[in-house]
C-alpha cells in the first residue's frame, strides 16, 4: 500500500491559487494550523475557504488571502468573534456567504455523497435567505408537500484537517471530544491532506469509534507535533489562551513579523521565547 506521508511543503505544492480550500476543525479547537501557516508561507490567493472558521480564517484574510468565505462563524471560542477576521470583513477585503451551522453540515454531507444539494429545513424563516439569494427551496414530491432549503454541496478543491494520530496510508484517529466533520471534509475535497500529532504504524488497539478518517479520502499525511498550536487539541493539549490573547490584541503587520517570517521551527522557537518573556 502506498506511503503517504508528506511534509508541509509537499502539501502546499499540490495547491493553487484560486482553489476552494476545506478547513476541518471548529473555532479555536484542532484546527491545521501548521499547514495553514505553511500555505501563508506561499503565494497562493484568491482561495474561496469553506470552514467553521477560527484563527485558520482570521490568519488568512488579515494575509489578503482569501476571495470568498463559507462559514456559519469565525470565532476563537474564549473570544466570540475572531477579530482579524472582524477587521478583514469590515474593510471588505473578501466575500462572505453567511450560513446556518446545520445547512453548512448538509452541504458537507451533500458533497460527500456526490449530491448536488440536500433539503434542510434550517434557514427559512431567517435572513439567512435573504443574505443568499442564491439558495433555493424545493417542496416534497410526497403527500406532506413541505417545503426544505436546497442547501447545495460544498465541493472543494482540497481539504486540511489535523487529528490526533494517523498511520502512513492515510487512516487518521481522533482522541478527543468531537469529530468536528474533519471526516466530512474529506470526503467532500477531491483531495485531503491530514496532518497529526503522531504517526502510528498502526491502530490494531484502537476503539473502532475513534478511527475517523479512512485512507481512501486521504491524499497525503503530515506528521506535525503541536500541529494545531495554538488552538486546542485535547487531550494532548489545551488552546494557548495567553498566545491566542496576544494574536487577538496584535495589529497584523507585527504578529506576522514576529511569528510567521520564518518556517515552522521558527515559529515554535519564537512562541517559546514569547512565553519565557511572560515570565
């Protein structure tokens, strides 16, 4: 079976601008980061990122990123709304279609099935029609003759998603409280890229349940140690609230100097030295 374990850079040179871009994870909670930070360490723009958004969206549109946004939030979980994010929005530097958190879960199951659309009836009733005039309402064919949004799949160019483990096929586990769809998104990306805390050899002890991504939605596998800093990725580690506080209170120009002019191992060395400074 085919190795496929990659390095960030071997992920990000698969990419091109102006894909639509899949980002698993939820808020502040185990999101790639590491590989988002490897992308924003390319050239790659005009992305259209589909994502229950955190710092991964905040990151990329205060980089000038991202095109088009699909999400139901931004946010950093101890801090409601994710403030890059916030300042990108207001300056409208990018589109944003605005959805309900369940229609954006059937739009993920949509495309993981290779369905055009799927009837939801969240969002009607709410202006969620009205910021989208695009959505659509089909009405039952049988007796009932209800009425569903069609809520349409969300297709990607590619997905990232970070788990706890995975092996070197391409089967990814998670060890913590929530799947957070990552398993969706790679399912709806015509490739996926999964990085991990760990590479396992293999899962022969593990509990079934926790064995969330199957190698054949897998393209490629990063072995990424505190891959999600400095989001949480319990129970191996917690959010870095200190780190995530000084990101939200940093205007852009000086958090991205200081933390990502250089590669991954320079972002860790500069996150340590911020902390010992805290001291």
């Amino acid at each position: 079976m085919t190795d496929k374990t990659m390095t960030p850079e071997d992920v990000v040179s698969r990419l091109r601008s102006g894909m639509t871009l899949g980002i698993g994870g939820w808020g502040s909670r185990r999101k790639p980061m590491a590989l988002v930070r490897a992308l924003l360490r390319s050239d790659l723009t005009d992305l259209t990122v589909i994502s229950y958004g955190g710092p991964d969206v905040g990151l990329l549109a205060a980089a000038g990123r991202i095109r088009t946004l699909v999400a139901a939030f931004a946010t950093l979980d101890s801090i409601p709304l994710e403030p890059h994010f916030r300042a990108a929005r207001q300056r409208g530097a990018f589109e944003l279609r605005e959805i309900d958190e369940a229609m954006f879960m059937w739009g993920l199951q949509a495309a993981a099935h290779r369905l055009p659309f799927l009837p939801v009836r969240s969002g009607l009733g709410s202006d969620v029609m009205r910021v989208n005039p695009a959505l659509r309402t089909v009405t039952s064919p049988y007796e009932d003759g209800e009425t569903f949004v069609a809520m349409p799949a969300l297709r990607m160019d590619a997905a990232l998603v970070h788990l706890h483990r995975a092996d070197r096929l391409g089967n990814g586990q998670y060890l913590g409280p929530d799947p957070y769809f990552d398993d969706l998104f790679c399912e709806a990306a015509d490739s996926a890229y999964v990085s991990c805390e760990r590479i396992v050899d293999d899962f022969a002890s593990a509990v079934p349940q926790t064995l969330l991504v199957k190698r054949h939605s897998v393209t490629g596998v990063v072995e990424a140690p505190n891959g999600a800093h400095f989001t949480s990725c319990a129970p191996d580690y917690g959010r870095d609230e200190p780190f995530q506080k000084l990101y939200a209170t940093t205007p852009w120009p000086q958090f991205a100097e200081r933390f990502l002019s250089g590669d991954e191992k320079t972002y860790r060395s500069a996150v340590h030295s911020w902390h010992e400074e805290q001291q």
